[in-house]
C-alpha cells in the first residue's frame, strides 16, 4: 500500500510519500487544492480511517475495497464518488479499478494495483503545466478521468490494428486456432466494453445532474469526455461487426475448400468406376467368353474406355464442375 | 408451516418460534421493530387471518400463495409489498418465491421452502452486530432483499467457473453432450435472468417513488442495492454472449474436423482408384494382349503406377491438402 | 346470433335470453349494473342499433364487426371501448375476437364465437361468490377481461409441457418432422404473443390514463392485471428462447451423425483401397513376375497386407478418429 | 399531368378537369370545400405556380416533385403537409408517392401516376354517401390517407395468402428457386414496411400535436388510421418471422437429404469393398496358394463373404443406421 | 493549408484567397456575412490563432485539428460548433472531417483535404443564385451541411446499384471473391453509417435546441436537413438486409451445389460397386468354381449385372434422386 499526496494553487506545487495516515494528513494543507493517491488499498483499517476523516460513507468505503465494482457516478451529501475500470494493456487487457471522492478541495484516488496512468497529470501539476494549477478540484478528477478514457483508445486502437490480420487469416483455411483467437479477441472487446457503457451512462447522468462537486466551467470538459466515451463504445460495436464479417468470410472460405475437395473426388471416383468395371469383366474366368478370343478386343476395351472417360470429363464440362 | 417473530429495537433483542397465529400474535411487542417469518405458506387460511390482522389486500395475499409471481414492488395503503425470486444453488438452481411486506414497524417475510437466507440477518439481530439495531423496519427490508441478491452472485460465480470448462471442451469433437449442456448452462442462465430483470425494473421505479415505507435514510443503500441487480444482469448477458463464442468454437472444431476426415479419404482414393484400374487392366483375359509378353513390362507397370501416384501427391502438395 | 342479458345489485340478480334488441332492452332495469352478451355478433344491424341505443361511435361499431382487430382499450365520451384476443386452446389456438362496451352501470361484451369464457363470472354474479355483487361495473369489466387473460395461461402451460418433449426430440436425428413441429409450435407462440403484447400495452396505457371509466378502487386489479400480461409475455420469450436451445442440439446431433457416418466411410475405405490394389498387383497375368513364383510369396503378401492394415488402424487411434 | 377538382359543401358536389391552372382555379368555389387532384406532376412550372397560389412553402414544392421522399407529416403556417408512400399491386408492388396539402378548405392531392385508390371517395362525394359532406377538409385529408392504408392491406393479404405455399415448399428438396423467391418475398415486405413504418410515426405524432388541421371531431378517426398503420407493422414482422421458419424448415430438409444420400452411399460402400477384397485376394496368381486347390474352398469363400456383409448389415442396424 | 475568405451581403459579394492570417483577417469586412474556409488545416498553431481571433473554446481547437472526431452538434457561448464526416467517393469512401464554427455573421469551415463539396454553394454566393444573398450566416451553414448530407446519397446510390450485381453473383457458386466483396461493401455501409448516424441525433438535438445560432426561419430547413439524413440511415439499413438476402441465397446456392455433386457420387459408385464385386468373384482362380466351366454363364453373368443396375436406377427414381 501505497500512500502519497500533492497540494497546489496558482502560485506553488508540492508532492510527498507517506507510510501512515498521521504522516499523510499532516503534509495536508488547508489552502489550495489537495490529491490523496492510494496504490493498491489492501489494508481495509486505514481505508476506513482515511474514509472517516472525510466523512465518507461506509457504502463507498465497501465500492472502494470490492474490486467487482461496476462503473458508477454516486452524488453523496459532502462529496461525489466516482467508480472507473482502467485498461492495462501490458496485464493482458485486466480491468482495473480505480475510485474517485472529490470534495470541494481534495481528490483521493484508489488504484487497485500500482500504475502510471497518472503520472501526466502529475508532472503538469508540479511543472504547472495547461490551465491545471488555476483550476479546482473538479478539473483535476476531470483529468483524472479522462487519462483513464484515454487509455481505452490506446487499447482499441492496438485491437484494432489486429483486424486487417485477422481479415487475411479469415481466407487461410488451415488456420485452426483462427475461430479461437476471434474468440479471444471477442473476449477483449466485451472487457472494453464492459469498462466503457457503464461510464458512458455515468457521464450522461452527471452532465444532466445539477452537481455542486463539478462546476459550471466543467461543461464542455465533461462533455467532450462523453463524447469520448461514445466514440469507445461505438469503436468497439464497429470491431464486433468487423469481426462477425471476418467469420463469414472464414466460413465461407472453409466451405468451399470443403466443396473443391469433394469435387476433385467426386470426378476422380466417377471416372474411373466404371472403367473399373470393365477390366473386372475381362479379368473373368468363364471359359465361354467370346470377345477374349478376337485378336482387336484389347485395343477395342482400350477405345470403349476412352470414350467413356471422354463422355465423363464432357459431362462435368457441361455442369460446369471443372 | 413454520412460525418465527423476531423483535428488536435499540436496546434489546428476542426471538421466538411459535404454531398458532395467536401464540405468533400474543409474543409481539408495540415498541420496536417485529419480524414475522412464514416458512412454506401451506396453510392458505392461516395466511389470510395474518395478512386480515395487518390489512394487507386480498390480492396481495393471492400473490403470497401462488408461487408463480413475477418479481415486483407495489406499494399499498398500509404497506409496501416486494416478491422475489431466490436462486437456490442446492436444489438445481430452483426459483424461490419470498414474499415481504413491510409496514413502519414490522416486517412479514413469507419463504416458500424452508431455507437460510435470512440466518445472518437473524444473527446480526440478536448480536446487535452492525447498525441493523438502530435502524427502522425498512433497513431490515433492505438487508433481506441485499441477502436475496447476494445469492445471485454465488450462483454466478459458480457458473461463471464452468464457462473456461466449456471453453477447453468446444475444441473436443468427440464431446457429445457438450450442446445439450451448454443449453442446460443457457437454462440456468435463463432462470437467473428471470429472477434477477423484474428486480431491477421493481428497484428503479421504488428508487423514483417518493415512498414513506423506504426512508431517505435508505437511499444510497437502496442505490447500492440497485447497482448490483445491474451489475447481475450484465453478468448473466456477459455469459450469454460468451456461451455464444464457445458455441462458435465448437462449430468450427467439428467442422474443422470433418474437413480433414474428407481431404485423407480423398488423398486416398484419388491416389489408389487409377492405379487400381491399371493393375485391372494387366488382370484381363484378352488372348491377345502384347505387353504381357514383354519381360520388362511388370517393372515398367510399377514404374507408371509410381509416376502416378507422384504426380498425385505433387497435385495435392500444390493445392496446399496435405 | 345469440343475447343475454344479466342485471344485478348487491341484493339480487337475475339472467335472461333475448331473440330480439326490444325484447333484451325491455328486461334492462335502471337500477344496478346491467351485462349484456352477444354472442356471435353476425347481424350488423342489430349490433348497430345496440351501439345506437348506447351512443357507441360508428368507429366502434366497425371494430366490433371487424374481427381482425388488435388488441386496444379506447377512450370514448360515453364509454371505454375494449377489444381483446382470446385464444381458445379446443379450437387449435385460434384468436377469437372478443369486445367490451363499459359505461358507467352497463357492461355490453361481444364474443365472436360461442364460448365459455365468462361462465364462471355468471355463476359468481348469479350465485353472489365473492365480492362482484357489491362493486360497479368497472369491476366486472376487470373480470372479463381476467378470465381471458387466465387462458393465456392454460394455454402457455400446455405449451410448455410440450418442450420438454422437443428436447427430448431434439437429439433423435431420425426424427424427421421435428423442424416443422418446432416452426408449428413457435407459431402458436406468435398467436399468443399477438394477443398479449397489444394488450399489455393496452393496460399499461389504461393504468396512467385518469379515466371516470375504471375507479380508484381498481387500481390494484389493474396494476394485477397488467402483472399478468408482462408475466405471459415474458413466458412466450422464454419458450421462444428454449425452442431456439433445441434447434441447436438438433442441428448438433444431426452435424455429429453425419460426422461418424462420414468416419465409418472413410475408415473402411482408407483400409481396404489400398489392399485391394495390392491383390490386383498380383492377379496381372504379365508373363515375367518374379513374385508369382516363390513358394512363400503368398503368405508374405497376407503379412504385407496385413501390416498395411495395422498402420492405417494405428493412423486413425492416432488422430482419434476410432 | 391530369388536373381535376371537386367541390362539395352539404347541400351539392361538382366535379371538373382542367388543362390549365387558370382553368382549375377558375372552377374554384369560396364556400364549401375544394379538391384539387394531380396526376402525375410531371410539369414543375404548373405545380410551383399552383403552390404559390396557396402560398406552399418552396421545400414543400421540391417533396411533391421529388419522388424519393420519405412519408412524413409536416405543419408549416398555412397548411398541413402530409407524404405517403402508395403500394400498387398491379405493378409489381411499386411504390408511387402521395402527397397532401390540406390547408382549412382546401385538400390538394398529387400522385406520382394515375391511379385509382381514390375513385371510392369521389364516388362517396359525389353520390353524398356517408358522412362525408357533411365534414370539414380534415375528414377529407383522413379519408385519402385511409384509402392508402387500405391497399396496405390488400397486398399484405395477398403476401399472407402466399406463405402457406412456401411452408410446402420447403420441404421440397428439389425447390432450387425457394431461396431466390423468399428474398424476393422478403424485398416485397421491406417495401411495405419502408411505407407503412414512417407513416406510423408520422400520425402519432400528428395525434400529439395540437393541431389546427385536424379537428377534434378526427380524433377517434386518426387513433384508428394509427392503429391500422401498427397493425400493418405488427403483420409485416409476423410475416418475417414466418419467412424466417421457412427458411429454418427447408434447411433442415436439405440436410436431411443430403444425411440420407451420405448414409446409402456409406452402406453400400461399407459392405461391398471387404468383399471385393477377398475377391480380389482369390483373383491372385501365385503359384503356391493351398486354398486355390481345395474343392469346397469357393462356397467357403462365399460363405465368409455372406457372413462379413450380414456382419456389417447388423452393425447398421444397431447404430439404427437403416 | 489554404485560405479563402468570402464576403457577401444582399448587394455584393466577393472572394480572396490568403497565405496569412493577418492577411486573411485584413480582407475582413464587418458589414454582411463572412466565410473563412481552410483547407487541411496542418498548421496548429496558425488555427490557434484563428479561433482566438473568434474566441473559440480550446477544447473546440482540439476537436478541429483531430480528425478522428464523431459527428456532433455543441452549443458554445459565442458560438455553434458543428463536426461532420464527409464521404468521398474517389478516394475509396474515406471519411474526410469537415467542421464548421458559426457565429451570428461568420462561418469558418475546416476541411480535412482539399475538396470540391462547397463549389456548388461559392457559385451561387458569387452569382447572386437563389436566396442564400438575402439570409443569414445560419442558412450558409445549413447550406454546408446539406452539400455534405447530399454526398451521401450519391454514395449510396452508386453502393445500391451494385447491389443487384451481387444478386446474379450469388448464384454462381464458382465466384469465390463473392464474400470478400460482400464485406467489403458492408464495411463501405459501416462507413456511410458512421457518418449518418451521429449527424442525425445532432440534428435531432439542434432542432429541439432554443438555439439563437439557427433562427426561426431556418426551421423547416432543419427539418427537411433532418429528413434526409433519416432517410440516409434507413437507406443503410435496408442494404444491410438485402446484402444478408444476398448471402442466405448465396449459401443455399453453394450447398445446393455440394448435394448436387453428392448424389452424382453416389449414384455413380451405388451402381458400380455391387457389379464390380461380381466380375470379381468369376475372376478368382479356384480350382473347383462350377459356373465357370457352363456355356451360358458369362451372358448369365451379364443378364444379372443388368438387373443390379435396373433395380438401382429404380431405387434412385423411387426416392427422386435423379
């Protein structure tokens, strides 16, 4: 567990680590703004403690200890609670939760596991770099938010970057883990999604709600983080499609393989069965069979046979199956 | 038919199990919160003299006895009336109905086998563990619908194990039952699906009512509460849809498999079938056949018949079959 | 064509049957509610002055003769028009029209065909059971509307006892009617489902619409009501789901018959090609074959044979296909 | 280009046709109400002089000429603008545009053809049969419209009527065109769905609206026009969920055919080829073969050969194979 | 990058083109309407400048010079900010990001490659065309959307009319880059409907707007705008369906080819097979086979293959194979 906090305002900008809530707290400083940062909160005590400082509610102090969170914007009386799943596309596209309570003055942020999704954020703020330190609160869980959105168009565009591969292995018939790695691919997708249509209906109640926690000036911010958010889910509706299109084509690609093979046998068998036939009549032992004894009935089977194959390979000519 | 009331309020804490409705009566108390349970509601006329004594509505006494009830919140004159449906992961996931009515100081539970769902909440009474004792009737309304809920997730959580089962068996063609036990994993979901939806809308309407039976106390709870019907829902469509790819898989496996059963009995056939026709050429009986007096003529036939079947297998290696 | 008319007070009640319209509104009494049913409504006259005498709008009037109409419940000035689908399980589930014309104490029902739907209403009205005799006529509009909805039920139950009959079916690949017993199966799912949804909405709109024609006091039987239809409608999804469940494993049992079918071919073709060509090798009659000669010759050709045939059987182990 | 108009009030009605604006406006009567009719607007100038006439906005001018419009209902200052979309079953189930003008007097009608769908209203005007002299243009604009929707029907009826026979077509295997002609089936229904479905939304939201144009008399006409165009819908998609059985039906049939195919050839395959072995096997020339010269070695042969086919045959029949 | 700047007023109108910005903003006029276009706006800082010159917000800026935006409609303080995707049809349907910022007499439009959308519109300011003289800037901006909205239906058209090809194609099973080029035209569809769909819901969202950037005038411009782009989407949506048409009837077309080719096999080898065992067993050397040494047997021998393949022939008719 990690504790660290940084305080700023237009003039100035500092950051410490810390190893107990006594030490964290006493680096805070009532001017200014303030962000508490938990990495991987795993001793639920001083969550709770840290929670009661600022007056949390035990139901968040639970949303933030349960990883199986689902994405949610809570309005509480003395602060207003957000919920995200981050993408770690270096852990396999894991979901990781990542909780938010801004007060009016103060952001604390809970990272399931130790990340540099916000290390931007900070050195903007310690190096006062954009408009950050001449903002509130509110801009900063903004930020906050938006790195983690951001994140999601880093992973959907790695997935897809992957499509037009899939695209050409669709049409390799012997490409046996083809379906699977689809099936994969699915899965990743359907976690993306899982991190981004909860998010997407979350800012959508919050642009409508009248909230004192995200001010006026916010507006377009949070819309064009919205837009973000519509923009992932429908990336990732567009991969869906893109992706059933590649099953068809890889259905379709199997089936006529299927159909060539069965052609290529059908005409080999058809041809020669008959002919077959043949040579087992004059491989017969019957001692009374007049044609083996006429001196051009070898070369006259020959010419029966070649006729046959002929009208066999004019047929499958005329159905147009060669 | 099992009787039981609890009472409860601040300072104290009794429970008693009783066999006549007047017995169940004579034990309640005016001050603090009682809780009637009704285990298997077997004897309709019982029932009805309780609910008479509470004035609860004879349609709402139908629905406690008909076991076939869609999960659904109404509110009354005197009281709030919740069905639900519990998943009971011991009997085969069988729907059990549980009925509540909640009146400002009793709570009436109706259970329609006998069951534990409610063994923590009655230990976290009489233990005065948590707030639950100095709360109101709703909160425990609350915590016995939460108890309801927490099931669906046990329940998930174990089928949601048996989905990687499923995953690793889709690529074994020589499963049979794998279909007739994905669809009876479809049916448990279903069941779910049944229990769980209903909930969810009977939630989000109790939410927008401005009910005097669901204090304002109650709100974020009852927000929490609604999140993880939400959160149960999506879980159960993640599953359908992931169900979906192992159906997909599977499909392809055996289509896969078939495909390659086709290519070896036609590499074998077309190799053999011309050869077979010319050994049964050299087997006729024509008297006069002159290459089967020539002495190299057998080694020559072998050197076609290898000739062909090279030509074969070069064919095949070109079309990419073997 | 077929009229009767029933007239009933809390007090007393009493049941005639009419030939002509002067004959049935002369036993009509000013004093309590009035019922009156047409059965098999085939003389649009008649019907027409029935309406007239009621001030029903000539729309009305062609919805009544019409039996092709969906479901609705309409708003009039004089009354609440309510046309209902009933389906009639002796009949091979087809829809019977049923309409109902609710004014403030007159009840006039039209049945398409002659049926018993409302037997048990005109026992109860007749015999005093329940609380029918004591409420208005909305209340006995409510029944009406009720036992329709109760056959839905009987209806969806028989159905769905039939499913599990489908499954079983499912997995007898030689079953070969099955397809067209699941299509004629989910049409009558589609029949029910055309008289239900309509209805539903029907109600929904019904319960927000502040209408003089149903009273306060019906709210509840409404609200029941309309808990009803949801309920029915969700049953058709879910048969409709489970059929699609057994569409599948019969698709799959089928796939994985031809599948061992196209494995038995395969296995004693790709065995025995292969010897047969080798005992046609030996029955060419060329006159120099070394082979032919040697005294051990044809036992070794067996072993031959027989060594092919073993690897071929160890090929197949091998892959998995024995 | 047919220009006509029609004038009627209570007392009279009068019918004319025109060659020339000047000429039709000529006609044109202060009191009472005026149709004006054009067929096949085919001369832009006319029709645009004909619109500044009744003051009809530009964009208004440029729908009635385009004929890819969209059915839809539009309120501009001086008049109602209603488009339809017009199934014509003589031509191939074509759409033709309708396009209504409805100002307080006033009803200007233009089809993109001649046609006949509203000889029936002249005839009603002209004969004063039914209500309709004694209404308001409104009553006029709804009947136009409901002669549209009436045609609906018909080719929905004559669609319906022909879904029986594809269900028997389905199960005929050797149907190669089924496919084909269910699509063109399909493309029919999405005609009528392209104006039916716009349509729908249009009167609920015309129904909405507060609108001058149409009368609170029309109320109850409008909701039934409405429900005729949900009806229409609701039978367009049962139509397609029929299709989509048949579609179901006919595939399973011909994969049952193509399994029984598969099963003969197998049979037959399966027994003959051991033996034709073992002839073979006998057909070899060795020198030294004991069995060659043994006098009841060939009913010996046939009696193994007898055996290994009934020992195949009995292998079938247990795997219920025939 | 490219510059031009257009000015017009009921009286005149005029057109430069600018390297620079102060250039450009020197040709500026404050009466009448401006129109500042840029084309591939590559140089962010020169669009900073610009859009500080107009006060745009920079999250606005930001949306400009990404050309990965989705289509939207946002209200600013001091302006109307609208994004939109243009599909080209020559450069192989890419989406091309144009935006457009309108203020109460500006209209800057961003295009993201050099284009000819908007030729159309400067003709008709520089010739005095139409009304667009004589309205505001909004109806210029309605213009440019309308220009953008009409490239659409030209795609679409030249998309529809290849789908009749695709009909005849489906039924010739050889055309093995039919699938591929089904995808590729539905990934055209997802193209066209990734820029229509948006676009509508702005519009939706703008007309229900109070906006003062769009006057009252412009309304039913808006709509007919709105209309079009409905029609746009349904367009879509309908080849989406009859491209599925396309591929229902090409599989059916392709299996029915397989069955084809499947039944000759059969037929062909049920024929020969039986008779091929039979020339066999009268080629096998016994020393004691009676029928070889009788005159008549080897014509017998034939009489009796005869009569296998008539009685097969007969089976195959009797189940409709041939």
């Amino acid at each position: 567990m990690n504790l660290s906090i940084i305080g700023y305002d237009p003039i100035g900008a500092w950051m410490k680590k810390a190893d107990t809530l006594d030490e964290l707290l006493s680096y805070r400083n009532s001017a200014g703004i303030t962000w508490i940062n938990v990495e991987s909160p795993d001793r639920p005590a001083l969550v709770q403690s840290l929670a009661e400082f600022f007056r949390v509610h035990p139901l968040t102090v639970e949303d933030i200890l349960d990883p199986g969170q689902r994405p949610k914007i809570e309005e509480f009386d003395d602060y207003l609670f957000i919920t995200l799943k981050a993408v770690c596309p270096s852990a396999g596209l894991e979901l990781e939760q990542i909780s938010i309570v801004l007060t009016m003055d103060t952001v604390i942020t809970f990272q399931e596991r130790p990340g540099d999704y916000f290390d931007g954020i900070r050195k903007r703020i310690l190096n006062n770099a954009g408009r950050i330190r001449r903002m509130g609160a509110d801009y900063l869980a903004y930020l906050l938010i938006d790195a983690v959105v951001d994140k999601y168009f880093t992973v959907l565009d790695s997935l897809g970057s992957g499509i037009e591969e899939f695209e050409d292995r669709a049409i390799d018939e012997k490409d046996e883990t083809l379906i699977q790695d689809i099936q994969k691919f699915k899965q990743d997708l359907l976690r993306v999604r899982r991190a981004v249509w909860p998010l997407r209906e979350s800012l959508s109640f919050l642009m409508h709600l009248d909230s004192p926690w995200m001010g006026e000036e916010l507006e377009p911010f949070l819309k064009d983080l919205y837009d973000h958010t519509v923009q992932a889910a429908e990336t990732v509706e567009t991969y869906r499609e893109l992706m059933a299109g590649v099953m068809e084509v890889n259905l379709s690609a199997v089936s006529n393989r299927m159909n060539k093979v069965m052609k290529v046998l059908t005409i080999i068998s058809t041809i020669f069965i008959p002919l077959t036939f043949i040579v087992g009549v004059y491989g017969m032992n019957f001692r009374f069979m007049p044609e083996l004894e006429i001196s051009w009935a070898y070369p006259a089977a020959w010419g029966l046979m070649t006729l046959i194959a002929l009208g066999m390979l004019i047929f499958f000519k005329r159905r147009r199956w060669m």
